[in-house]
C-alpha cells in the first residue's frame, strides 16, 4: 500500500461539520496568520493535547462543543452554546472564550454570530435589524435574516430558523453561512492591496507615456540613459507583480468558493426582502472585479514596458547597422584607393625595372665591346630584346603569383 493511500483517502472526511439542535448561538472567529500565530492560539483555546499537523479537530470548551480548523493563511473556531428555553436573543462571546482569544484580537479578521431557532413564536422585530435581507434556503427547510451591520463587539449577527432540518442538515447549512463569511472578509482584503497598486500604477502610467515620448523623439546619443529609464521602470513593474500575485491569486479562489457556497443554499425570496445571496453578490462581485482589473492593468503595463524596451533596442539595432554600413562603404572606399595607388606602383614599378635592366644590358654591351668583340648595337639589342622580355615576364608572373597568395 502506498504510504500516503490513508492519508489520501481521508480528505473525504476532513473538517466535519458540527451537529446540534436549535435553539442555540454560534459563534465564529477567523484569525489570520501562519502555523507559530495558529498553535499559539491553539494552546490557549484547547483543554486537551492537539496534534499540530492537524488541519482540524473538534474539542469541549467550559462543556460546549468547540471546532477549530487551520487553513492557508487563517485559523477559524467556531463555538456552540445551547440557549436557554424560551426566545434566544443576541449575547455576547462567552467569557472563557474571549478571556483566551485576547491576545490575539488584533488579527481577528472575521467575527460571527448565528441565533439558532425554530420559526414558533418569531417576533423579527425583537432582533433589531434595520432593513434586513431574508431567504428562504434548502429548499425551504429554514430561513436566514441579517442586516450584514456590525454590532457593537464587531461581530456580524444571522439568524437562522430551522423549520424541517435536522441536526445533520443543519450543521452543513451553518456551515455553508460562516464559511461564506469567512471567505468574503478574506477576498475582501485584496482591496486594500488593489487601491494601494492602483495609485502606483498611475505612476507608472505615466512614466511610461513620458519614456514613449523620449523614445518617439530621442536621438541615438540618448538611448543608453533612456534605456536605464525603462529597465528602472519595468524592475519596479516586476516588484510589484511579485508583491501582490498571491493577493491576487487568492481573491479569485476566495470569491469562487463564496459564490459556491450561495449556490449550494438554494435561495428563494422571503416575503418581500431582498435575498441574502443578492445583496452579497451586488456588494462583493464588485469588489472581485476590482481587483482583477487592476491585476490585469498590472499585466498590461508589463507588456507595454517590454513593447518599448523591445523598440528602443530594435531602433539602437538599426542605427548600429547604419552605422555598420557606413563604414563597411568607407572600407570599400580606401580599399579601391588603395588598389589603384598598388597598381600605380606596380607600373612604376615596371617602368623602374625596365629602365634597370636596360642600363645592366646596355652595361654588358659595352663590357663585351671592350672586350674585343665586334658586335654592331642593332644585333646587341636585337639579341639583348627576348631577354629583356623574359626577365620582365617572369617579374610579372611572381608579382601576380603574389597577389593572388
């Protein structure tokens, strides 16, 4: 068996919800942080050793059921406390709970309250919403009402009535609701991140206008000091692309996963309130498109800081070739120059030699005469002529050998 085959085969039974009756309160914190922030926390929370490769695990806090569970960058607890008999109203976070929690509020990023209750004796009114939003969910097995205004402690307040659910069906269904909460404040802190890029960005828009302008206008002597700008310009680029990619990323895997949980409510309108998944979608989608704009404005500015450093360095090319070009003529130039002086030589040269070599023949003739010799000057020259011809035949024929080498 493969050794990770168990390990594997139980992320089908991984964070389990939690299984109660109504009438009760639960409550619902996220934290933000990473594993050293999550144990921490953990240590405070659990009366009972934890395992701390855990992603979840489910405990007893002052006798109530207690759910933790780790994620990527977050940790939630959810708390379940009976309510008294009667009509459960709003309370505050139990005191062993928040006494534990304190030291970490700070990265307390989502806080929900959920009344459980049946529909027998509801009075709407009594929960003090203003203008609040109500579906009809599961089919109409239970009812869910919000405003989505923070309360005093900073926790969201739902109420949910059970009409035909039962316990199991039940704890899916509040599941379903904290976790879209818990999800939507997560996508929700990628617009922070966006608004800060997109003050940037204007920035960055126009230095890049300003470098296309010099890179339209400028000559070749102020290419080296504009290609520093733009290499200056697309490095910051890269920085902040660097910086908010996993912001980004997950805001888009965030929002997919509060848009799947609306849809697994199945919501129908309840009287003539606008219904919870409405009012979320028409408030968070806009949030979602924000930033994918700016992440895809991002983009976009990288490609045209690549355009331009691309052009810039294409026309550098062209005026090297130019140049290139240029010289290659002048090469051309000086080198026939040099080829008409080397042929000019090469006659002098001739001439030189002839001139020579007649004064040696003529030297021999009149060495001979002396001699005693009686030869008459138009034999002499007509003998002395082939072999003046020869010699200067065979200088020719070494000279082109040489050439030609």
């Amino acid at each position: 068996m493969h050794p990770q085959r168990q390990h594997l085969h139980n992320e089908l039974h991984a964070r389990p919800s939690l299984y109660f009756d109504e009438p009760a309160h639960v409550f619902h914190l996220a934290f933000l942080g990473g594993d050293p922030q999550c144990n921490a926390l953990l240590q405070r929370c659990c009366p009972e050793p934890f395992d701390p490769q855990a992603a979840q695990g489910i405990t007893r806090l002052d006798g109530h059921p207690l759910k933790w569970e780790r994620h990527a960058e977050f940790l939630t607890l959810t708390l379940v406390v009976a309510a008294p008999d009667g009509e459960p109203s709003w309370t505050s976070l139990p005191a062993v709970l928040a006494e534990k929690i304190e030291p970490h509020r700070a990265q307390l990023i989502n806080s929900v309250q959920i009344v459980v209750r049946g529909e027998a004796g509801l009075d709407l009114a009594g929960y003090g919403f203003k203008d609040p939003c109500g579906s009809s969910v599961g089919g109409g097995d239970a009812a869910v009402w919000s405003d989505f205004r923070l309360a005093e402690d900073g926790s969201n307040r739902l109420l949910f009535i059970n009409r035909r659910l039962n316990a199991y069906r039940q704890g899916r269904m509040i599941r379903r609701l904290l976790e879209i909460e818990t999800y939507r404040m997560m996508a929700s802190l990628s617009l922070t991140t966006a608004k800060t890029l997109s003050a940037q960005l204007d920035a960055f828009d126009r230095t890049l206008v300003s470098l296309s302008e010099r890179n339209a206008e400028a000559n070749s002597g102020e290419a080296r000091a504009l290609l520093a700008a733009i290499s200056s310009l697309s490095a910051q680029v890269v920085s902040s692309t660097a910086k908010t990619r996993h912001r980004f990323s997950a805001i888009q895997a965030y929002a997919q996963l509060v848009f799947e949980r609306l849809g697994e409510l199945r919501e129908s309108h309840l009287g003539d309130c606008q219904r919870l998944g409405v009012f979320i979608e028409r408030r968070f989608k806009p949030t979602v498109r924000y930033c994918a704009a700016t992440e895809q404005r991002l983009e976009h500015l990288a490609k045209s800081v690549a355009n331009l450093g691309d052009l810039l360095q294409a026309r550098v090319q062209v005026e090297m070739e130019e140049q290139n070009s240029e010289i290659l003529k002048s090469l051309n130039a000086r080198a026939d120059t040099q080829i008409k002086i080397q042929r000019a030589v090469e006659g002098l040269s001739i001439i030189a030699i002839s001139y020579y070599l007649l004064s040696l023949l003529k030297l021999v003739y009149s060495g001979v005469h002396l001699l005693g010799v009686d030869i008459e000057p138009r034999q002499a020259l007509l003998g002395m002529a082939p072999l003046a011809v020869a010699i200067l035949a065979l200088i020719l024929v070494r000279i082109r050998k040489a050439k030609a080498h």
